[in-house]
C-alpha cells in the first residue's frame, strides 16, 4: 500500500455527521493523515482512525441508578416483576368455581351510577358581518 497523499480519499468518523464518511487529507505529519475534510459537510477535523468517540455516560450516574434499581426490586432484577393487569369488570379476573362478591348489603348505601357527562353549552350565535355593520351604524359608530 502506498503512503499517503494531500487531496487522498479516505475514510474516517465526522464529528459534525457523526457517521464514517469519505474525507480528504487536509495535512500530513510523519506520513500519516493529522487533519482531515468530510466530503458531505466540508468540515475539517483531527483524523480519528474511524474511531467514534466515547460515549458521554456519567458512572456516578449509573451507579446511583443501580443503587435505586437494588433497592426497588431486591434479590431480582428491575423489570421480572409483572405488572398485574387492571380489570375493568371485577368478574373477569376470577376463577370457575370462585363467587364474586356482593359489592353492597342490604343496609348500606346503594352503589352510585355511573358518571354521565353534561353536554358542554353552546356559545351564543355570531351576527353576520353586515348586521353588525348596520347595528354600529344606527348607534352613531363608524
């Protein structure tokens, strides 16, 4: 292989499009590429060996998420408890030979209806535009 060139294509990680993309050599030290100029957004950067960089991950921030996560669900992992599903109707969720329960006795309160939401009033009617022009008129308005 070749050493190379000012002007070569070749390819390395853009820090502005964040992907490996073609580049030229801007400059050379020893031989080897220093900067470089991606070829979709013109920017010049170092040469980075199509290396992304790191991730920007905070490690205190992720040992106090673990610490939060031991605490919520000790001796398992976060997320193997389930969630139990919400039943709309209370007989839905029993089993064959199970009753339901009597919701209210005969001395207590009756259970309440279910809500029904009022229709919203309607707002007055707008007079038409000529109609509001004459009525200002007959007031003296301009």
């Amino acid at each position: 292989m070749r050493e190379p060139r000012l002007g070569d294509i070749i390819d390395d990680y853009c820090v502005k499009c964040k992907r490996i993309m073609n580049h030229a050599i801007v400059s050379l030290v020893n031989g080897e590429p220093a900067k470089v100029r991606c070829r979709t957004c013109h920017n010049d950067h170092d040469y980075r060996h199509e290396q992304p960089p790191p991730p920007k991950t905070d490690s205190r921030k992720q040992a106090l998420f673990n610490e939060v996560l031991a605490k919520v669900a000790p001796g398992g992992s976060a997320g193997s408890a389930a969630p139990e599903p919400l039943l709309d109707d209370p007989g839905d969720g029993l089993l064959g030979d199970e009753e339901p329960a009597e919701e209210a006795s005969a001395g207590d309160e009756p259970a309440e209806a279910p809500r029904v939401e009022e229709p919203k009033p309607k707002s007055k009617p707008k007079k038409p535009k000529a109609a509001a022009k004459a009525a200002a008129k007959s007031r003296g308005h301009k």
